[in-house]
C-alpha cells in the first residue's frame, strides 16, 4: 500500500493510514466519549503509525497505552462501552484476537441481547494481518472468517482509503466476498465495515474460461485455474507467466482474477495484463449490464470505475494474432509479495523493425497503467537494445513515482527503467524465434 504524503497532490486519494488516522481524529473531536486504548498507541504513534499525533492532542486519558494483555484491556474496553464510552480498541495483529476470544465473542458481541437491550456495546477494534503475510508464525494469519459468524459482530473491508474513513465513521456498505485474498486483511485491519457481506462463491457460471473470437475468463476464475488452463497457455501466455509472481500456493488457490482487478493494487498483477490486451470488463446491475474498457477501469488509488450497486462477472480479451513475444519482468521484497515495479510487453517485430508494442508498469504510481508515451516512441523503430535505453529515459520523466516506507520515487525509477529494458528484451527474443 502506498504510504505517500497527503499533500503531494491535492487531487490524490486518501491513503489507507492517513484515513485510519483522520477517523479517529474526527471522531475524537466530535465525541468526548471515544477513547483510544492499546499496546503503542501514545506518545510511539502506533506500531504502523496510525495514532501518531493524537496523544499530543487529546492526552493520556483519552490516548492510553496498555501492557501486553489483550484480553485484560479488550475486557475493559467492553466495560466502558457499558458505562456510556465509545473505546476504540488496537490488537497490534490480528492472530492476537485469539488472547481475547471472550471478551470479543461472549461479551461484546452478546450483553445487549442477554440483557435485553438494556446496554449498548460500542467498542470498535481494529487490528492488522493477512494470510500469508510472512512476519512470523504468530503474525501472518486471517482470521476474521471466524468472526463472521458472531451475531452482533460486524466484520468489514474497503474499496478505497475514502470508505476505509466512512467505514471507521460507522457509515453502512455492503460487500463482495469472492476469494477473499484482498477483502480479508482489509477486514482484519478494520478498513472496512459492510452491514452486509455478499458470499458470491456459488455463482459457478462466473467461474468458466472461453474462447471464439476473445478470451472470456469470468470472474470468479480462480487465478491457480489460470496457471494451468489451456486456453490461457495458447491466447494469453502472458498472463500465466505473470501468475509465476502473484502470491503464494494458497492465495493463488482462493484469489480471483475478479478479485485482483476489483482490488486494484498498483502494484498487482493482473491488472497490468489486462491493460496490455486492451480487456473489456463486463459489470451487472440489477437493471443493465454495461462494458467498461480497462484502460478507463481505475479511477484513482484502488477505486475501480465500477457502482456500488454493480457486479463484475466477465473478462474479455482479444489475443494478439501472428507472431509476437512477450515478457514479464517484476522486483519484489520476496517471492509472492506485491511489486515493487513491474513492466510487461508485447512486441512484434518485422524486418528488424518493431512494427507493434504494448507496455503496462505497475508499482510505480497510484495506478497500474499503459506506459502509451513509451510505446509511441519504440513503435517503428528498428529493434536496437541500446537505442531502446537511450529512448526510454524520456518518457519515465512523465511519471509520478510514489515514495512509500519500502523505497523512494528515485529508486523506483531506476528499478522500472532495468525492468523495461528486460522485459523488452525478453518480449524480442521471443518474438524472434516464433
């Protein structure tokens, strides 16, 4: 997730830690009731910097650090909220909520019923994890299923850091719950915050891949039926190639080509395949179903063009036709996690010439996108490797690089410069010898 500053440009989206932060902010302000309690949360801002500023503001009985015992202080919180507080409550990961199953599951979520409406529990908890996330056994899990299925718990996700801010401000949403790769850590980490969680996993006719004149991949296909289908391997090689960086196994199992392009990570995959093939998304509403071009599917930093209301349900892919390469390039902190900077290419080559080109960069903006400026200066040119780096340069100075807690604009540039270059030449030596 991109954790550049607010002010860069106005016209930016809300980032996810900034919106965490503003809610709170604002709700504090507004509400004497709504106190802040967990481990880290005073004066060291938060273990991911999400309440940093706010013991300053509001002090030390509004803002209170804890010791390491979850269940201890959850239980308080639950008795404040009694009493008339509004405690928002920080479990620093979320395989912790397991230290505070009953205070969560047989107080909080229970007391108004037991006792007939007579008291009110309005405790939030937020908290962070997400399967697989690498950072210890006791760090990495998704949990939030489980509490799914607690009456008078809500469990919730957000499209955009905006919903993440409405969310925390108890504003109602409902949401799609498909694999669940991206809506779960979402969950975990209170982002988001639906009244109604929609299971859509029984819908088996989005679930189909083929082929006429256009790759059709529904969208509930999911991305380890990618790696091995046919029809993929033959029309859109590309695309499996590009699955060899996504996730692990297990969240290859689960996730969703649907999922991935609704999520709209900068940094994910699928998306930048999408845009290399110019690919149409078919979304339903209860009323139409309309057609939306992937090069006007983002609107801005994880906002899908898609309404509340609507349903993506198809993938349309017109293959390239004749010989062509293509190539895959990708710089992640490990294996499975989300880029860095990434670059795709196809390429055809006639005579020594590059007659066609499409590139897509990830990882590098708040978007995933075309690099067209690039592709408009290599298209017609004679294929010459040396050439092609001089040539690039220019059109990486029209891009916004995002400076985030991982790397700095500077070096994304860099990454994505070496990345295009190989990527194109992997693109021509296919090309070549096709």
């Amino acid at each position: 997730m991109s954790q550049t500053k607010d002010t860069d440009r106005k016209d930016k989206p809300l980032k996810y830690y900034s919106a965490v932060t503003r809610a709170f902010r604002e709700e504090m302000t507004r509400d004497e009731d709504v106190v802040l309690i967990g481990e880290d949360v005073g004066e060291s801002g938060g273990i991911f910097a999400q309440t940093k500023g706010l013991f300053s503001e509001f002090g030390p009985d509004r803002v209170r650090d804890t010791p390491i015992a979850e269940a201890g202080f959850t239980s308080l919180a639950v008795g404040a909220a009694m009493t008339g507080l509004r405690p928002i409550v920080e479990i620093g990961f979320e395989d912790f909520l397991t230290a505070c199953m009953d205070p969560i599951v047989n107080q909080a979520a229970k007391l108004r019923y037991m006792l007939g409406g007579q008291v009110k529990v309005p405790v939030t908890l937020y908290t962070f994890g997400s399967g697989g996330l690498n950072a210890g056994p006791q760090h990495s899990q998704s949990l939030a299923a489980w509490f799914s299925h607690v009456p008078g718990l809500k469990v919730v996700m957000p499209s955009s850091a905006k919903d993440a801010l409405g969310l925390l401000k108890n504003e109602e949403d409902a949401k799609i719950l498909a694999g669940g790769q991206s809506l779960m850590p979402m969950l975990n980490m209170r982002f988001v915050q639906p009244e109604t969680v929609i299971d859509v996993n029984g819908l088996n006719e989005l679930a189909s891949i083929s082929f006429t004149d256009k790759v059709e991949i529904g969208a509930l296909t999911r991305q380890k039926t990618l790696v091995v289908d046919p029809i993929i391997k033959q029309h859109l090689p590309i695309m499996q190639e590009a699955l060899t960086w996504v996730g692990h196994f297990q969240t290859q199992s689960r996730g969703t080509i649907g999922g991935s392009l609704c999520h709209l990570d900068p940094a994910a995959e699928l998306p930048m395949v999408a845009l290399l093939y110019d690919a149409e998304l078919e979304v339903a509403s209860a009323s139409e179903i309309r057609l939306i071009p992937m090069q006007e599917w983002a609107l801005a930093y994880m906002m899908p063009s898609i309404g509340h209301d609507e349903l993506l349900t198809k993938i349309m892919i017109k293959p390239w036709r004749g010989a062509y390469g293509y190539g895959f390039q990708e710089f992640a902190r490990r294996h499975g996690d989300f880029a860095i900077a990434a670059a795709g290419c196809l390429l055809k080559i006639e005579n020594e010439m590059i007659t066609d080109i499409a590139l897509s960069i990830g990882g590098v903006e708040d978007v995933p996108r075309r690099f067209t400026e690039c592709e408009d200066i290599l298209r017609g040119i004679n294929y010459d490797i040396d050439k092609i780096k001089a040539v690039i340069l220019k059109p990486l100075d029209q891009i916004n690089f995002l400076d985030d807690s991982l790397v700095t604009g500077a070096y994304r540039r860099k990454l994505l410069n070496g990345l295009l270059v190989r990527a194109i030449e992997q693109a021509a030596g296919r090309a070549k010898s096709s």
